[in-house]
C-alpha cells in the first residue's frame, strides 16, 4: 500500500499537502480539464450496433462513468504513449504512470444528483487490500459527478484507503468518503462546463426554494448567473453561492476553457 502524506500529520495541515501533491502531479488541472471534457465529448457521440448512439439508450451510471475512464486514458496515452497507459493487469490503476507508479491514478465517476463520490462495497473492511484485490486502493484519484448527460464536477486528489466509510454488511453495495477528504484533499477543478449543471445542485435550495426558480425560468447554474431580475429568493440563493458562481462565470470567459 502507498505510504500516505498524510500519515500522522493534523487535519489543519491537510490542504497545504493537498496542494503540493498536485502541484508535483504530472497533468496541470487544465490539461485534466481539456481531456475530461473531450472524453465526455466522445462517449455521447459513441455509436453502438453501427448506428445506435450512446445518447440514446439508457445506460446504468457505472456504463457511463466506465467509458468514460477508457476514453480518458485512451487519450492520455495518446498524448503521452512514454509516460501513461490504461489498465492492463489486475494490480493496475485506471491510469498507469509508466515512469513514476506514484502518480498511477484511480477514477471514480459517480451520476447521482450531487457531488458525493461512491467506492465499491467493502472498500474500506478489514481484508480489502492490495494482497486480497490486487490493486492498491490508497493514491491519486480523479472524480467525476454527472447527471445525466452533464458533467457537473471533476475533482483531483489524493485519496487514502480509511478515507472510505464502507458499510458495516459484507454485502453493502457502496462505501462513501467521510466529509473532511471533499473538504481538504479533493480540489475541485471549475469550468465552463458548469454551467449547465442543475440548479439544484446549488447550496440552500430546498423544494420550496427549487420551484420558486423554476418559475423565473432558473434551471442551471447558466441561468441564474445570467439573472437580471429582483425576486429576493433568487438572490439570496446567488449570493450564498456568489465565490462558485462567479468562478464558473469568469471560466466561462475564457476563449480556452
């Protein structure tokens, strides 16, 4: 098992060795970004049985988040054939760094309204290790949230094997992350294409809330940035989310993201 970087240092220090570890990554945040995207450009416009395309046949998320690792690798590996290659052994990562196995990432996609990221049952029970599976749960992790056909999310960082809440039941079906890892060793790389991402998703909306907006026409986090109105909900709901808001607007500026 990789030795973690965060072995017996304090939760306050987590961020800063957050930022270091993805500093020393490989792939720049842009370029993570640049190839996600044209991953998630490619899979939509996958056609099966020679003219049925992905669009248009419902897909379990797992399908989707699986495709999705496979064609992001197969464009790294593209880009980088002396540096990064897909998975190919049982011991293998989804991304396989050839020169440095430190940075061999995991990716984990989860289609589920919301950002929470979900492992395989029993990721964290006693036995599930590197010995007993043949890969090494603990190391760098790219994620992605979707709903639907849209990509609301794409984090990176470093994920440990205990950073994992496993169902108490051998048969539990997902194990999720405890709160502190989204907080201080995921980074969360924003862009333009947030703007599509249901409004729901945004901090402070309830039920009530949601169909207020959807009566001043507000279903993504695009139309509420583009609000020109003075309903006292809709602002109040911006200005919660004024930091995120205005970070996906100035992206969306950008001739390159």
């Amino acid at each position: 098992m990789a030795i973690s970087p965060y072995q017996n240092k304090q939760q306050s220090e987590w961020k800063s060795i957050t930022e270091e570890l993805i500093t020393n990554y490989p792939l720049s945040t842009d370029e993570i970004l640049e190839i996600s995207l044209i991953a998630w450009e490619k899979l939509w416009g996958t056609e099966v049985g020679g003219t049925i395309k992905l669009v248009e046949v419902d897909l379990p998320a797992t399908v989707i988040g699986y495709f999705f690792q496979k064609l992001f690798s197969y464009e790294l590996s593209k880009r980088y054939p002396n540096e990064w290659k897909g998975e190919k052994e049982k011991s293998d990562k989804d991304l396989v760094n050839i020169k440095n196995p430190t940075f061999s990432t995991e990716m984990k996609a989860s289609g589920q309204l919301g950002y929470k990221i979900f492992g395989n049952r029993s990721y964290n029970q006693q036995g599930f290790n590197e010995e007993t599976t043949g890969k090494d749960k603990s190391g760098f992790y790219i994620t992605i949230n979707f709903y639907s056909q849209t990509l609301t999310l794409i984090s990176i960082g470093w994920i440990d094997q205990n950073d994992w809440n496993s169902q108490d039941s051998e048969t539990g079906q997902a194990a999720t992350l405890k709160p502190e890892v989204y907080t201080h060793k995921l980074v969360q790389i924003n862009g333009k294409y947030q703007l599509k991402s249901p409004i729901s998703l945004l901090n402070g909306i309830g039920k009530v809330s949601c169909e207020k907006l959807y009566k001043e026409n507000i279903f993504t986090f695009e139309d509420i940035i583009n609000y020109k109105g003075n309903d006292k909900v809709v602002i109040n709901i911006y200005n919660k989310n004024k930091s995120l808001l205005e970070t996906i607007k100035e992206c969306s500026l950008s001739v390159t993201l």
